[in-house]
C-alpha cells in the first residue's frame, strides 16, 4: 500500500468528504490558534504566489461507495475547503470568470464536503456554499465575519457552535490575507502547487471501524502535551530523515510514524485501556519515554539518572537504530494481539506471550501481584519510577523477537533471560538486615556490553567470555555459567533449579547450595524447599529449625548494648539462604548458612513425619536435647517468643543479656526494645496488671526490667535474676544467690530461666 498525491480538488472530485461527529471540533479558526492558523495561510500563500510546490503531511481514512472518511488531516481539510469556498465567492465577486455551468460545477463539488450528523456545522457549510453574497471590499477588522454573521439566512445557534465559529474565524483570516492576492480558484483547482499525501486505509490490514474515530480522538478536543509532542516529533522527523523509507507501508519515516501512531498503535494501547480512562496520552506518554530513557542510558556511559530528560528525545531518536526499535518494538506489540470479528483488538496472545516468560515457574521478577506482562508495566508507569530489571528484560524480550520473528516463546528466550535476570539480581548491596539492588540506570550502557554477547543456547553460553567492563560481577557471571554446564550436562534437571531460583527466600541467588559438590541432590532440594519455604509454616517454626541445625544468626554491627544479630522473617528470607558478604571478616555468616541450611535440608529429607510442619517440628525436638539450659538455643528452640518478633533482629550481650529490637535502622537502639526472657515471662504469665509487658521495654542503651507491680523488679542476668525491692516477698522455696551484695534467683534442677521466673512470681503473688 503506497501513499499518492493528492490536492483538495481531487480528493473531493472523487469522493464525498465526511467528517465523522465523533471527529474532534475544527480547531485551526479558534481565537487561540491565531499564531498557527496564520503560519499555515502564510506557508500556502507564499508557495501560491511563488508557484511552488508544497506537500503537506500524510491526509489517511477510509473510502466507502465514494465516500472518504478522514482519520487524521479533517483540520487541513476544512481549512482547504474554506479557502477554495473562499476563492470561489471571490472570483464570483471580482471578476466573474465563471459562467453559470461553471458556477454550478463548483457549487455542487463544494457541496460534497460534509460535517457528518452535525446540523449546525452541516447546515452552515451547506448555506455559505449556496448563498450568493458580495464580499466586503476590504480586510479591514472582523468585516468580513460581521459580515456573514450579519446576514439574513445566519441563524443565531451556529454561534455556539466551536466548529461554526471557527470556521467563520478562518474565513476572516482567509479574507485578510487572500482579497488583495493575484490568487484565483484555478491557482488551485488546475494545479498541484498545495497538495498532500492521501492514503485510503479501508482495505486489507487497516479495515477499520467507527471504535477508531474515538480512539482517536481520545486525547480530547484540545490540544494535549502529547498531541504537542506528536506534532513536534512528525516535524523533527522530517528534517531528520528527509530520504528515509519504511516498508510496510512504503513511506518516510515521518509518514510512517504519523500513520501508525493513529491507527495499529492506537488499537494496540486502545486494548489495554480501562473503563475509566477516557485519554491514551499517558499511556504513549509512558512508552516513549521508557524507552528513550533506555536508549540514553544504552547509548551513553557514566550519566547520571537526573541528567536524563525526554527534551533529549530528538538526539536519542536522532539515532536511527533507536528510531526503528522504537518503530518495530510497537509494529511487534501489535503483530501479537489478534483482531476480532468487529474490528476490536484482543490482546490476549501479548499478555499469555509475557505470562510465558515471566511467571513464578519461568523467569520469575517477583514483582508485586506477580505482575507478569511487561508491556502493561511500561505504558502505566512514568520513565522516573520503572524498575530497572523490568526495562531491561522488557527490552531484550522485543529484541530478540523483532530479530528472531517469534509469536511464542522459545527456550532460548527463557534461557536468556534467566541469565540476566539473575545477574542484575546478584548485583546487590546489604542494608542492615535487608539487601538492596545494586543496579542503576547510570551502569545500563556497561551492563549490556555483555548481556549483547550472551546466548540462550547453553551449550554456546558457557563457553563464552567475560566483558571486563561490564560491571556485572565475574564471580556471578561464572556461576551462570557453572549452572548452564550442569544443565548440557544432564547432571541436573533445568525444572529443578529453575525451581529453587524461583523460590522467594532464593530470588535466583543459590550459591549456598553448593551446586558443584551437590547437584546429585537437587531434585530432592527442590522439593523440600518448596515444601518449607513455599507453604505456610510459622516463620518461627523455620528460623527455629535453621538454629536447631546451627544457625547462628547473621551479624549485622556492634552497638552500646553488644553484637547484633538478624534471624530472617517470612517476607525477608533471601536476606539469610542467600548470604554471601565479602566485607564480612573471614565470610564466617557466608559459611554458617551453607552449613545450617544444608543440614536442614538433608535431615529433612530423611524424616518420616507426613506433613512438612511436623518434619520441622521433629528436627527442633530432636536438637533441643541436644541442648542445655545454659545454651541460648534452648530458649531459642523452646519458647516461640525469641523466634517471633517483628523484625527477628536482637541484640546480644550474653546468653541471658539478649534484646529484641524494634527497628532494623541503622541505630536500632532508638526504638523500644526488650529482653527476650522478659518478654517470654510476661507472655506466660498472662496477667497485665501483674506483669504488662508494656512497661518492659527501653530506649537506647537502658536496661529492659521485668516489672512485677506492687512487688519488685527482676533483671535478667548471666548470674541469674537479679532482684530488687523484693524482701519482704521472697518465696522461701525460691533458690537465692548473693553476688556482690544483690540477690540473685537461680533455676533449680529440672527448671529453666524462664519456668524459675515465673514460678517465682506466681508464688510471691498467691
């Protein structure tokens, strides 16, 4: 399909033209648009006057049983229409070169231009074609619009009319600059000085539907920052790529995005649009811009996030490779959606082509709701707030498919993208207890020096060479490597790993599981991490099994109150199985969760209980007697309470002198914390008006007292519990210990620090 040349007499020679009513109000005569309406007479008056040639932009709709319904150009269509109407009166005035025959001709051919079931317009059009009436015989001010208004036939209602008055307004500016020229009606109709590109797209893949006029018009009857943007970038693409060409319709660049933006790319956007959006503007608006942002970024090394803005949009797109990806990445999104038997666009096959690649058992980017099309992601969110892992692999995915011409995915794709989502994922730094990715928008340009020469096809992957350069860490790059090894290797079924990778306490980061010495076991770990950290088990019951099995906590930093440990939570668990510091001195976290975590998964395996909660409950008992009361794992291991606090971060001091804090800031001490044996005591107890455990937490590097109203307080300690302002209340059954002049109360045999306590206090207060 080519586009041809037309002018305006042609076009209405041939058809009848109909602007459809649910086409915008004409907009050029508006008041407001004085500055633009004269550019646009000033530019045909000059090409008139210098019999020079002008070609305006692409004029494209559909043609039914000759009739023309224009998609995109009714402005300059109804601004050629006044001006022939114009050029007819005044010749009819001034010098009479028209004989009756003639007159009629002309009359009856500007009577095929047509605002379609608009009375007023419709009816104005009709009458200031068929009226005979002399022109004002000067520009001077508004007499020509006073003139017309003034007229006998002119109903009063056309001036509520936007078009109507519009209309009028141009005629007027028409008047004034055109009354004096040596221009007549066949300067035009017997020339092609002022013309256009004509497209009819009512044929093949552009059968359209009146749905498009709306999508269309969308953006509203006033000029929007994106209708801006448009015009701005159609005008940049000419000058840019004056000799360019685009198959496909064959046409420039400029003809080509102009078409595309208002037909396929439209119903592409139109598809994901709500029932309350009544604009596509941002969704376009977010498309262009992510994308953009993603080619500055590609193009240009060592800029900063804030040095980007989409003012840049023409020096970005001055490139032709980012041009036509942004061009063919649009002409892919829509070859993926399917046209149904009215028209509408479905995009069902684009979302199940992103749910394909991206959902929790494929290449899982654990995003919020489990989210899975990137597409949708892209055109709903601003360029300043997208995630970078999500522009990237978004990118790749259109990449690799515009190049390979794929309508599914392929195992190669999945491969891929595997890869280098779990590459940005091990770029990471550790935030107190949480780590934060580590990937920037500034390091984009040297993260694809090597993600541009990786494969998805293993058995060439891993023999592929590191990109120094790259800023992607060696060690990571290595392990994919190792992984795709096993995998060509049939050491280790790809269903098994990408299982644990996708597990959230992993988030693709396994390297603690030792792949190399244990890829034998990895079915049988795939599923007893599913079985544990994929279900509903109390995250006590796992934080109580990882330390049954010789977790030691991760250490976090030293502070006033002693050595602070993080012990994992359900929503934090990579934090702790994916622990692999180098700062940290001699890696000892590193090695103490490979070796718990290992062992944990081996003794669970070998359990015979039936369900995985009762699995776990047996490893706890069973190292419990392992323990004793002089142990902090039995306590641990015993009382729910030192796994289950809102951040599972505590404070260690000695085995008895442990907090639990309630920030996981940088100075957690600035919130309240708590003795872990205090807190379990009160819990036991039971009873807030004789031990609130309320009143039992500090500040700061104050000690955390279990208060025992109207009696005494008792402080855990490594002697035991000190106790003061106690007395008269003794119980004399109660073991008592004298340590430098304070009192001291000792667990008896058979009990414990916490069962002594509360013995005590319910003794004392019978």
């Amino acid at each position: 399909m080519e586009a041809e040349k037309y002018t305006f007499w042609k076009l209405i020679e041939e058809y009848n033209i109909l602007i459809p009513i649910i086409q915008r109000d004409y907009a050029q005569g508006r008041i407001e648009e004085r500055n633009k309406r004269e550019k646009f007479l000033n530019t045909i008056y000059t090409n008139l006057v210098e019999k020079k040639n002008w070609t305006m932009d692409f004029v494209y709709g559909r043609t039914i049983d000759e009739k023309f319904y224009p998609i995109d150009g009714q402005q300059r269509l109804t601004t050629l229409f006044l001006l022939h109407l114009y050029l007819f009166i005044k010749d009819y005035n001034q010098d009479k070169i028209l004989d009756e025959k003639e007159l009629a001709k002309v009359r009856t051919t500007l009577c095929k231009f047509h605002y379609e079931s608009r009375s007023n317009s419709e009816d104005f059009c009709s009458n200031i074609v068929t009226r005979i009436f002399v022109l004002p015989d000067t520009s001077a001010s508004d007499n020509f619009k006073n003139y017309i208004t003034n007229k006998p036939w002119f109903r009063t209602e056309w001036l509520h009319d936007a078009t109507v008055l519009a209309m009028i307004n141009m005629l007027q500016a028409i008047h004034d600059k055109f009354y004096e020229a040596n221009i007549n009606l066949q300067t035009l109709t017997e020339s092609d000085l002022i013309s256009f590109y004509f497209l009819d797209l009512g044929q093949e893949d552009f059968d359209l539907t009146d749905e498009l006029y709306i999508k269309m018009n969308a953006r509203g009857k006033q000029l929007t920052n994106f209708e801006n943007f448009k015009a701005t970038f159609i005008d940049f693409l000419g000058k840019a790529y004056p000799n360019s060409v685009k198959a496909k319709p064959y046409m420039d660049y400029k003809g080509y995005f102009s078409l595309k933006i208002e037909t396929q790319w439209t119903d592409l956007l139109w598809s994901y649009r709500s029932d309350e959006e009544t604009t596509l503007d941002s969704k376009f608006s977010h498309y262009f811009e992510n994308i953009a942002m993603l080619c500055y970024f590609k193009d240009n090394l060592d800029k900063h996030k804030a040095d980007y803005n989409f003012s840049l949009n023409e020096v970005i797109f001055s490139s032709e490779e980012n041009l036509l990806f942004l061009f063919d990445s649009l002409d892919w999104l829509y070859s993926m959606c399917e046209k149904g038997s009215s028209g509408e666009i479905n995009n069902t096959k684009l979302k199940t082509f992103f749910d394909k690649l991206f959902n929790k058992n494929c290449c899982r980017l654990f995003r919020t709701q489990e989210a899975t099309d990137l597409f949708e992601t892209v055109i709903t969110t601003p360029a300043k707030n997208i995630d970078l892992k999500d522009i990237i692999c978004f990118y790749y995915v259109l990449k690799y498919s515009i190049k390979n011409n794929i309508s599914e995915p392929t195992q190669e794709l999945i491969n891929f993208l595997r890869i280098i989502r779990n590459l940005l994922f091990a770029k990471r730094f550790r935030k107190q207890t949480k780590f934060t990715p580590d990937s920037t928008f500034e390091e984009m340009g040297y993260y694809f020096k090597l993600f541009d020469t990786i494969s998805g096809n293993y058995n060439i992957f891993i023999n592929q060479d590191y990109v120094e350069e790259s800023r992607i860490s060696k060690n990571s790059f290595e392990y994919e490597k190792l992984k795709a090894r096993l995998i060509a290797e049939n050491k280790i079924d790809a269903k098994d790993l990408y299982s644990i990778e996708n597990q959230n306490c992993f988030q693709t980061l396994v390297g603690n599981l030792k792949l190399e010495e244990n890829y034998k076991k990895i079915h049988a770990y795939s599923r007893t991490v599913a079985e544990i950290w994929d279900s509903e088990i109390p995250e006590s019951i796992i934080c109580k099994s990882l330390i049954a099995e010789g977790f030691e906590g991760i250490y976090i930093q030293s502070c006033k109150l002693g050595e602070t440990y993080y012990y994992g939570k359900n929503d934090n668990w990579n934090s702790v199985l994916t622990y692999a510091y180098a700062k940290d001195k001699n890696n000892q976290n590193q090695i103490n969760v490979q070796e718990s975590l290992h062992s944990l998964l081996e003794d669970y395996i070998m359990r015979k209980e039936e369900s995985p909660i009762e699995k776990l409950k047996g490893i706890i008992s069973d190292k419990l007697k392992t323990f004793t009361r002089d142990d902090w794992q039995y306590y641990f291991l015993k009382y729910d309470s030192f796994t289950s606090s809102k951040f599972n971060y505590t404070v260690w001091k000695n085995t008895f002198e442990w907090r639990a804090l309630g920030s996981d800031s940088g100075n957690p001490l600035v919130a309240y914390h708590i003795n872990l044996y205090v807190k379990e005591v009160c819990e036991q107890i039971s009873n807030k008006d004789l031990c609130d455990v309320n009143t039992c937490y500090a500040l700061y590097s104050n000690i955390s007292p279990l208060y025992v109203k109207n009696y005494g307080e008792m402080y855990c300690t490594e002697n035991g519990w000190e106790l003061k302002n106690f007395e008269k209340s003794i119980s004399k059954e109660a073991i008592i210990k004298k340590i430098d002049n304070k009192d001291y109360l000792i667990p008896k045999d058979g009990e414990d620090m916490i069962s002594c306590a509360v013995k005590f206090i319910n003794e004392i207060t019978k």
